[in-house]
C-alpha cells in the first residue's frame, strides 16, 4: 500500500524507508502526526518513528527521518530481496 505525503523531501524519506523494508503505517486525518514508520524488526524492541503532517522544516525532518533509519541496527538483517520484494524472517 502506498501513501503520499503532501512534501516531496518527506516523500523521499518515506520511499526511503520502505526500500530498506520498514514499515509505513498512515495516522488518522486530523492528526498532526502524518504517520509511523517501523523497522523490520517486528518486536517490541524494534524502532518506530514518526512522520510529522506540516514540519516547519520538511528536509530537516526527512533528514532525521533518514538518519535514524541508517542508525537502525535490524535493518539488512534476516532480508531476501526477491524480484523486488522483501521477505524477511521474524527473529
Ligand atoms: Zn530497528
């Protein structure tokens, strides 16, 4: 499923994300929390950030938004790229 955010530097970010295999979940209409993004590792422990509707500085925000999933220490781990998709294993 895909979601679009209205600013082209979050929308980066979030393709971003979603090629590493996290996972996007949309919040509801009037929040101003956009959405949650979750690493592939689907426990307790795994990270999950949030996607903010109106940043005041939406590169800034895509910008942490990636840097956080490159600090993700489950992301790569367990993942098969198949034709594209992803098929990972629950640890
Ligand atoms: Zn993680």
């Amino acid at each position: 499923m895909r979601f679009n955010h209205s600013n082209k530097h979050i929308r980066d970010a979030i393709r971003y994300a979603e090629s590493k295999n996290w996972r996007v979940t949309k919040a509801g209409p009037r929040a101003h929390i956009w959405g949650k993004l979750w690493c592939p590792r689907r426990a307790r422990d795994g990270c999950r950030t949030q996607v903010l509707s109106t940043p005041r500085n939406p590169e800034l925000h895509a910008r942490d938004i990636r840097r956080y999933i490159d600090r993700c220490p489950h992301t790569g781990n367990n993942i098969t790229i198949n034709n594209g998709e992803a098929h990972y294993e629950s640890a």
